[in-house]
C-alpha cells in the first residue's frame, strides 16, 4: 500500500496528533451518528457501514438523511428520501425550495435537539459540502466516505474537502493523491461493491451463442435517468429482438418511477423485475447500462456492456466545462482505456445503442475481450485485497480520535498536487 494512504488505526492516530486539532479525546463520546446520503447507491455503501456500527453497539443513535437499505440496517430517516434524489443543475434548481428546506431543518437538529458525535457525509457534493462546513462551524467532526471524483471535474472541491473534513474515506485506491496536501488523512477503505461482489473471472463466462443471449437493460434509479434512457433502450432491445428473436430480454426497475415506460417495455414482452441488481447481472450475458455505480457492478460480474448517458442541454454544456477526462463509465475510466462502448447525449438513440450492442452479439472476438478486460479489473481490485472498508467510521464514534480543527487555526489554502493527472492506475490485460 502506497505510503499516502493511511490504515484506519495510523489514520485515526495521526488525526489525534495533527496541529490545530485543539480538543483533547474524551472518554465518553456523543454516541450519536448523523449520515447524510442523498441517493440509492450512497443508500446501499452507508448501509453496510451502519450495520458494522450496530454489530459494534447496538444502542448508537444512528439518523438523518438516507433510503430504505440504512433503515433496514437499524437507521432513523428524519425525511422522506426520495425527494433527495435528484441529478443535474436544472433538476436541482427545479426543486431548490426543497433543498434549502432541509438543509434549515437539520442544522436546526444539528445545533440543538440532536447534536450528533459525528457526521458522515456520504458521496452526494452538492448538498453535503454545505452541510459539511456548517457542521465544521458547531464543532461537529466530519468524516466524508466517499469522495467526489475531484480526479474527472470540480478539481478545486479536493481544497474544500481537504482543509474542512475531520477525515476523508475514499474508495479507489488513486484517490489519496489528490487529497495529499491538504490537513485532513486520508484512508482507503476499499470499495463496498468489492466485498459484496466477488470478481468473476474470465474462464468463468462462455460466449452463449447469438441465439442465447440474456440482455440486461439498466435505465438508474433517478426519476430522470429513467425518462431520458429508457425509451431509446428499450426500442434498441426490440431491434435486437427483431434480428434476434430468441434473445431474452429483462429490465430492471428501481422504485415507483416510470410506470408508463416500464409498462411499454412489458408490452414488448420484456420481463420487468425489481430483483436485487446482482441477481439480474449474474444470470445476463450483456447489458444496456447507464453509466453509474452499476456499470462498476457489472464490471465485477464480467458482464459486457453498452455504457449510456444523457442529461439535459444545459446540464451538460456545464459538466464539459469542469470534466477533464474524456470517459463517462467507471470501467473504462479504471482502465484507462474504452474496454466497452459508451454512447453519450446525442448517441443515447436507438440505431446507435443498436449497433453498439449488436457488435458485441455477432462478433464472439469482441465480446470475450470485453470480458477478459472486465476480469482484468477483477484482479485488479484482488491485488488490493480487501481491507477491513467501514472501520474508519465507527472508530472516531467510539474512541473519539477524531475532531474537528477549530476555525481559527484552520490551514490555508494549498494547490493541488502536481499528481492530480488522469488516472491510468490499472492497465488492461
């Protein structure tokens, strides 16, 4: 393990340490936990890390902003979650009300009723960086687990998180480099998904015949994502049905959203599921996917795919002006390379997700490279190993290692490192 990148414990220790961090470890902590996660996939990480907490004491107070899968876990939601998830300047600004709203109200619990030990900011940057620097006003420690991809865009956001977050919990092992020069430690706690999913290998994965193939669509899990993806998806699948009749085709719905587009996908006579994402992935052979946390799914899985993406005009003439990579699906950003095809904004139709998908089905060559670089990424995260991921929330919790630097010593701003290049950290096979 490189030497910037902390193990819990020398993590937490140096914390302790560091200049500036005026209050001394106590022997009774607050054993209150706030989490803010504001979409499915921070849901689904924060709820692996609760459960750690509860398995550690089952009395913790855990709350605040999260889904269904960290209510399973033992969490209080103190606001319906759905309304958080939401993507894209113009969504957001639709439904800014909303936002400032809660953010009042949970200050107010925040300062007053229900001062937490800590707060866990989860992924989602547009809320959480505000609500990260007011609870670094009240004195509260902020650890931040997961970290946004300062390394694609917004590069100046690793100064704001690294000089206000108590701690930074990344999940790529490259990320540390970014945060190196700034006050907060930074630790690679592994990724979730590679303890949930373990990679499967090539030999493991038979080229099925352009008879038998299984074809996955995956459309996301915001409202949005769905309007815009769905649609040319599932007209791509029943041209592929058309040339291929005997192709099964399953769709993946998340929530209550689209009724009317899942409904036309059932019409087509594709099966509709709500079943677990790894379910679906583990019995497909190829997927329609929009890009997100479930390409890096598939990608474990060795499931070959189309990887898609569009959002409003206005949304994404803003992301070009702050994205420094030229790739959209996690796989190939990983690999440093395009290991399967992306189609993006005005190549999110039909003809093109078509002829995207319809390459890997009658050509074999091609499918079995995009599975042998998918294994690739595999055993990439196997030479990592898998480190014990969550510990770096809970020890501040209990052992009060971690605290807030007081304002008036806060460091001054640094530039990022030199090192902040594209991340070519794995190479394909």
């Amino acid at each position: 393990m490189p030497d910037n990148i902390n193990t819990p414990d020398r993590a937490s220790n140096e914390a302790a340490r560091r200049p500036g961090n005026s209050h001394a470890p106590t022997s009774t902590p607050n054993r209150s936990v706030m989490f803010i996660a504001g979409e499915p996939s921070g849901d689904a990480h924060a709820a692996a890390a609760i459960r750690r907490i509860k398995e550690r004491d089952g009395g913790v107070d855990v709350w605040g902003i999260g889904g269904p899968k960290m209510e399973a876990a033992g969490f209080e939601a103190v606001m319906p979650f759905d309304g958080f998830n939401r993507m894209g300047y113009v969504e957001v600004l639709r439904h800014l009300p909303f936002f400032l709203s809660a953010k009042k109200k949970l200050l107010g619990m925040m300062s007053a009723s229900r001062r937490p030990g800590v707060l866990v900011c989860v992924d989602y940057s547009g809320f959480n960086m505000p609500m990260m620097k007011e609870a670094r006003k009240l004195g509260i420690p902020v650890v931040w687990y997961i970290a946004p991809m300062v390394w694609a865009w917004k590069r100046k956001r690793a100064a704001v998180l690294g000089e206000q977050a108590s701690h930074i919990a990344v999940i790529f092992p490259f990320e540390a480099q970014y945060f190196s020069s700034y006050s907060a430690p930074v630790t690679f706690v592994g990724n979730p998904l590679t303890e949930s999913l373990p990679p499967v290998g090539a030999a493991a994965k038979k080229f099925p015949g352009a008879g038998g193939f299984r074809l996955a669509i995956i459309p996301g899990s915001r409202p949005q994502e769905i309007k815009n993806m769905l649609g040319a998806m599932i007209d791509a699948a029943s041209m592929l049905k058309t040339k291929y009749p005997a192709i099964n085709v399953a769709v993946s719905r998340f929530g209550r959203f689209g009724g009317s587009l899942f409904g036309l996908a059932a019409k087509r006579g594709f099966e509709v599921t709500g079943e677990p994402l790894p379910t679906l992935l583990q019995r497909s052979d190829l997927a329609l996917i929009t890009s997100g946390t479930a390409t890096l799914e598939a990608a474990l899985m060795g499931v070959p795919m189309v990887i898609a993406y569009r959002t409003s005009a206005v949304s994404y003439a803003v992301y070009k002006q702050f994205v420094t990579i030229d790739r959209i699906g996690l796989p190939n950003i990983i690999a440093g390379k395009t290991i399967v095809p992306e189609c993006v904004q005005a190549d999110v139709n039909p003809n093109k997700l078509y002829c995207e998908a319809e390459r890997l089905i009658s050509i074999p060559r091609l499918w079995e490279e995009a599975v042998q670089n998918l294994s690739g990424l595999g055993r990439f995260w196997a030479k990592k190993g898998r480190p014990k991921a969550l510990r770096i929330l809970y020890i501040p919790i209990y052992e009060s290692k971690i605290n807030p630097l007081s304002p008036a010593n806060a460091p001054k701003r640094r530039s990022l490192p030199c090192a902040a290049a594209r991340p070519l950290f794995y190479r394909g096979v």
